[in-house]
C-alpha cells in the first residue's frame, strides 16, 4: 500500500463543488425565520450573489444568523436576560437561484450588547458558500440609514469608504430590502476574519 501511495503521490486540495448545497436547501421553508405572532417589524431581505465581474452566482448558499426584534439571540450563552422570542429562530439557509438570489423573511433584528457598555446597530450575521471557496465567508448585513450606524463597534472597524458595502438597500416595497454580495472586484463585499 506504502508503495502504491508513494507512485501516486498526494491528492490536489478541491475547493467546494457547485453540488455541495444540494439536500441542505431543498425546503425554501428555511427562508423563514418568522412564525405568525413574532413580535417586530416583518422583513423579507433579498440577497444576490454576485462573481467579480457581476454576474450571478446560482449554486451558493446563504447562510443567516440574527438576532430577534428585542436583540436576544436564540442560544443559551446570550449575555442578555430576556428570553428569545419563540415566534422566531434566528436561523436561515438558501440557495441562490439562476439569478444568484434567494429571500429571507424575518423581522428587523434589534440592538445586541456591544460588550463594552454600548450596542450593536441591528445586523444579521451572513456566511456564504459558494463554488472555488475552501471555507464560508462571513460578513454583516447592516440597514442604511439606521441611527446606530455611526456608534457600531464593528462598523467602525471598517474603513469609511467601504461601509457602503454592508448595507442593505430599502426597495419600493415597504419592508423590503435588498442585499448585493460581491465576491470580487471593485465593490467586494467586506468579509470577516473570524
């Protein structure tokens, strides 16, 4: 067998096929976050994944992680008292169709302790997955023009002229809202190191 190894010689790294996402998606269920009596202000968010040259990514996924409209996560290590929301589960999966989109219903998340005595501006936490990447990438998804902006500890991490990245867009449609995730080029989404 050592042999036979060694005459071989070691297998090329693979990034992720454009087939990983098939079984993980199948419910477009997972898009909602929200059951009837949720308490907040009901969003759906629209998210399209772009390659560096714009043009649609249709076998990614998007991947959703939020807080309710009170800012509890669901899970037992929150720093805050209140119980979550059980109208909402702060968890969402979908694939992106031929267009590179897929839309999220949920509600707007509320503020999240920032750790230091302040708060988080109301966010969603995003991984992506997608062709040609070894692993997720994460990153934010905040809403233009939210008053918190200006005082989120992680926004300001972000250098000034690429904030803009990070936000969502209000369409026509009250309470809609879209999302462009740019993979490369010019107008990269910012993603996290984490």
């Amino acid at each position: 067998m050592t042999r036979e190894r060694e005459r071989l010689g070691s297998m090329p790294s693979q990034t992720v096929g454009p087939f990983f996402h098939l079984g993980l998606t199948a419910k477009a269920t997972v898009g909602g976050l929200v059951a009837h009596d949720a308490k907040g202000e009901r969003i759906r968010v629209r998210f399209r994944l772009l390659d560096g040259d714009g043009a649609p990514v249709p076998d990614g996924m998007i991947e959703l992680w939020q807080a309710d409209a009170s800012g509890k996560y669901d899970h037992t290590a929150g720093a805050q008292e209140q119980e979550p929301d059980r109208a909402f589960c702060g968890f969402g999966r979908l694939a992106t169709d031929a267009e590179g989109s897929c839309t999220f219903d949920t509600v707007r998340p509320g503020c999240v302790p920032d750790g230091q005595g302040g708060c988080q501006a109301p966010h969603i936490n995003v991984s992506v997955f997608a062709r040609g990447l070894l692993a997720r990438l994460c990153t934010r998804v905040y809403f233009d023009g939210d008053p918190g902006l200006a005082e989120d500890t992680v926004l300001g991490l972000v250098p000034a002229e690429r904030r803009e990245t990070l936000l969502a867009k209000r369409s026509a449609i009250p309470g809609d809202w879209t999302f462009d995730i740019h993979l490369q080029g010019p107008q990269e989404t910012v993603f996290f190191d984490i």
